[in-house]
C-alpha cells in the first residue's frame, strides 16, 4: 500500500460519508448567508461526533482544501489553523 493510500485510510471511517455528505460542501445554486452558516453549523455537529476529525483535518490542511467543511473548520478557519500551526 502507498503512503498516500495509508494516510487516507481515516477516509473511510469518516461521520461524513453518506447521504449527509451534501452539507459540507456548498451548493451549485447561490446560498445565502444564513444558509451557509446552517449547513455549515449542520457539518460542523457531524464532525463533532467523528472519531477521525484529526486526521481529516490535518488532511484538509496538508492539501489545503479550498472549499467545504473538513474536520470542523470552514475554509477561512483552516487557513487561520494552519498559518497559527506554521508559528
């Protein structure tokens, strides 16, 4: 097995697969603020209760992941993790 298939195999422990899936990412269609901020809310509580957050987070800022919620945190909250993490 590579490395990379060893550091993703957290992937298929995640909370967030399933039919959920859809509310960590955005939608094709405008969204507006206030439904940004629930379903991102809504993704947010299912990382609560995920037993690999760390390790997708860590994932999400290794690749920086532009887009959707991964290990808790929104785009601009890896951003601000990872710059906190780089001092």
């Amino acid at each position: 097995m590579s490395a990379q298939r060893v550091d993703e195999v957290w992937q298929v422990k995640a909370a967030c697969r399933g039919p959920q899936a859809e509310v960590f990412f955005p939608p094709s269609h405008f969204e507006r603020k206030d439904e940004k901020l629930e379903r991102e809310n809504r993704a947010k509580g299912i990382c609560q209760t995920c037993s690999v957050r760390q390790p997708c987070l860590t994932y999400a800022i290794r690749i920086r992941e532009p887009h959707g919620i991964w290990g808790g945190l929104n785009e601009v909250e890896r951003k601000q993790t990872a710059i906190q993490r780089s001092n």
